[in-house]
C-alpha cells in the first residue's frame, strides 16, 4: 500500500477510508461491514446515510427484479454502495 494525496487519485483505485474520514472522490463499497456517511454537505439530510458494499446491492436488486417488484419514492430496499465526494464516513467496520 502506498499513500497519496488525494489529488493523485485516478480511476481504479482503491482507497483505504476510516471513521470520520472525508472521502476524497466518489468510489464505491467493496468492502465493509457497517458503513454510514454524512451526506448534508450536498444534500442536506441531517441522518447518517447507511450505505452497503457493491456486490450485495447487485444481489439485492436482482432480488427485487426476480420478484417483480421495484423501488420506489416510499420504498428503498437497495442501499447504494456509493461514497461521494465531499462527504464524510461516519461509522465504518471492516467485514472479517
């Protein structure tokens, strides 16, 4: 593993983040156990964000679509795996 500043970072690379870390460029979960962020800088909602890793939320909706069912405006059975930049990581556990 090797560090660098954030503004080094391209495509494809994978990124160590911690609790209370401010993310440095949108990225996806591949792996956590317990992931929030605080998104209010860009969207305003005050609540942690609980997100999941990328290949569960692929599960999830090809559940959903195997069911005939969908998400909707009252209804978010997928949480998104996606970190933005410019938040920030409020709780993260790594998966054993």
């Amino acid at each position: 593993m090797i560090a660098l500043h954030e503004s080094e970072l391209v495509s494809g690379d994978i990124v160590k983040i911690s609790e209370g870390m401010d993310v440095p460029a949108d990225m996806l979960v591949l792996e956590a156990h317990d992931i929030t962020t605080d998104e209010s800088a860009l969207t305003g909602e005050p609540d942690a964000i609980k997100k999941r890793i990328y290949h569960e939320c692929l599960e999830k909706r090809d559940e959903i679509i195997a069911n005939g069912q969908k998400n909707s405006s009252k209804s978010h059975d997928v949480y998104s795996p996606i970190l933005m930049s410019g938040t920030s990581v409020r709780l993260f556990k790594i998966k054993f």
